[in-house]
C-alpha cells in the first residue's frame, strides 16, 4: 500500500515531495526597483575583473563556452555587431555580481588575456589563429574602447525584485533553484552558517550523504527549519516569499546570532537522530517497516520542529515506543497529504506538526511548542 501511494505521488528522489507551485504576487512596496543603464568599455570591464569588483556569484554557473563560440564573439566586437546587454547588481560592498552575461565576459577577459586563438571566424579571417596581442594594433585598440551596453541593478531596490530579475534572466543550460538563487542575492554570515551546517556529521548521517547535496538541496532544508522555528507563528504562504525574506532579514546576522542558530541546529539534530536514526526525514511502513529511500522535507520540518521542543532527558525515553507512533503516522491518509500535497500551505504544514508532537507525547515525551499549534 505504501509503494502505490508513494507511485501515485510520483515524488521525486532527491526532494521526497511534491511541492505545487505557488502565486507569488507582489505586493506594492515589494516593488521598488531601480536600475542605472551604462556604456562599459571592455579597458574597464577589464579592469574591474583584474580588482575583484566584478565577481560572480558563488553558485553562478561554470564557464563553458568553447574557443570557437568565444572567437565568434570576439569577432562580434571588432566588427562592431550589437550584443546582448549585460546585467549587473550592485552589492553592500560597492563590488557588482554579473547576474547575466557570465560567458560573455569571461570570453572578453580570456581574449584579452591571450589566453586562446581566433577560431571558427566567418568575416575576419584574415586573424584566424591570432591572439590578441597578435592583432593590429587598431584592432586592439578598437576593442578595448568597445562599450558594452550594461544594465546596474541598484544595491537600494527591493530583495525580492533582485531575486525575480535573477530568476527571469536565469535562462542557462542548468537553472538555478530557490537556494542557488538566494545564496546569490542574500550573500552574508547567514548564508556562511546554512554552508557549515549542511557539511556536520550528525546531519550528514540522517541525510545518508557524506558530502552534501548539490544544487544546495540541504542549505535549503536547514534554512526552513530556522525560518519556522523562529517564525512559525506568521508563517503564511509563499514559502519561496517566506523563505526570501526570514533569509534577508539575517544574513548579516552577528556572532551571537550565529552562535545561538548553530546551538538551536545541533541540539535539534542530536534529539532527531537519538530518536529515529537513519529514519529520520523518511516515510516508514507501519506494518513492515520498509522506509522509503528519499528524505522527505515535509517531514523534515515536522521532524526537527517537534525535536527542538522536547524536555524530558534522551535516557528517560523508549525509543521503540517514539519510533512506533511515528510510524503509525503514515497510515492516516490526513496525514501523508499533509506531507505530500501542497506542503507549504499554512494549515497542512500546522498539521503536520501537530501530529507529530502528538505521536512524541503519546510515546510519553514532554513536548512544549512556543504556542498553541491549533490556531
């Protein structure tokens, strides 16, 4: 039964889950947006890439243009071709993070570096197989003077428009998800600590991964768990809105901060992995006790939350009698839905929370959510 019910929900193996998409409307004040149109020379790009004040975010995609496709840009600028606008963002530190145009640029800063050879040219082949430094000394001239026309996206507009330019402007072999996005957008001490955490041992033992996941799939988890335990009680719907903005509001947390959200996470991971092992986050068959492969991050939440407000002491617990009535969880249609369809809805994520610091008192462990989790 639990096979065909987890068939029918067709979740993926990496996430657990499915999660609908959800409206992301934007609210008046959420809309401020402020941009600056600028001619950039490539002398300047140059220079700016040379000083570390252009940068590409951390998780930004690889370069993989090959020399033929960077020689036909090349090629573009001398013969003066338009090409497309490039788009910048202006960070905390007066630095600018290349949100679109990462291949052009880098093409750009390779040729001049003389780091490869004019290949695959179609107009100019009379500098085929030349280096830059190779070139008429117009030429280089003229390329240096070349102006790219750039978009700077203003350190003063709203996160969440910087996070809805990142998203639409994403248009790469390989999108970046939510987190990859964030971890662009909202770069500080916060984001640092989702990176250290995802790496420690108890963690990584529930997850089943020595290393974590990629796309930043565990940074993500850690980031709801913080999100709801601090913010539960006002959690409504986007969670992508929700998760935006709990991550904004500290991700330049201080050290104290950032010490009291490692304490927070240690101390839940250790109480969810005294209590479930390597079950944890996964859905486990009453009857037989076959545990489904994939962590489930609906479960996750449920998990950690009810964990982090246990009282009684890990000696005073039968751990078979936690294990039983979590289990038995999963026999109730109400509660796979909660945990499988539309999972960041308000009502459906109480609920599954609820149930579960139900299942935790009934084994006979003292559970104290911050407030009343029926509201």
């Amino acid at each position: 039964m639990l096979a065909r019910r987890m068939e029918e929900y067709d979740a993926p193996a990496d996430l657990g889950e499915i999660e609908g998409e959800e409206d992301f409307v934007f609210p008046p004040n959420e809309r401020r947006l402020i941009t600056q149109p600028l001619d950039l020379s490539i002398q300047t790009l140059l220079e700016q890439w040379d000083n570390k004040l252009l940068i590409l975010p951390e998780i930004q995609r690889e370069y993989v243009w090959d020399n033929g496709k960077a020689s036909r840009l090349i090629e573009s600028l001398i013969l003066n071709i338009p090409i497309p606008v490039l788009y910048f963002s202006e960070t905390q530190e007066a630095k600018y993070e290349i949100i679109d145009g990462h291949q052009r640029v880098r093409s750009i800063v390779r040729y001049l570096n003389n780091e490869f050879v004019l290949s695959g040219v179609a107009v100019l082949r009379e500098y085929k197989g030349l280096r830059f430094h190779q070139l008429p000394d117009r030429e280089q001239r003229f390329l240096r003077m070349r102006t790219l026309r750039t978009i700077i996206i203003s350190v003063e507009s709203h996160p969440n428009m910087k996070f809805e330019i990142y998203e639409r402007l994403n248009t790469g072999a390989i999108l970046l998800n939510a987190q990859e996005l964030r971890n662009s957008v909202h770069r500080g001490s916060f984001i640092d600590l989702l990176h250290e955490l995802s790496k420690t041992t108890t963690f990584r033992r529930m997850i089943g991964t020595k290393v974590p996941r990629k796309r930043m799939v565990d940074e993500e988890l850690i980031l709801r768990f913080f999100s709801l335990h601090s913010e539960l009680d006002t959690y409504r719907t986007p969670l992508k809105r929700f998760l935006n903005n709990y991550t904004q509001r500290v991700r330049n947390a201080n050290p104290d901060e950032i010490g009291n959200f490692r304490k927070t996470f240690e101390g839940a991971t250790k109480m969810v992995h005294a209590l479930l092992g390597t079950t944890a986050f996964r859905v486990v068959n009453h009857a037989t006790g076959a545990v489904e492969p994939a962590v489930n991050r609906a479960l996750f939440d449920a998990q950690m939350l009810s964990s982090c407000w246990v009282k009684s002491d890990v000696a005073d617990i039968e751990i078979a009698a936690v294990r039983r009535e979590l289990a038995g969880l999963f026999s109730d249609e109400s509660f796979m839905d909660s945990i499988q369809r539309a999972t960041g809805d308000r009502a459906r994520t109480l609920k599954r929370i609820r149930e579960t610091v139900s299942a935790l008192e009934r084994a006979g462990l003292r559970v104290q959510p911050p407030f009343d989790l029926s509201r």
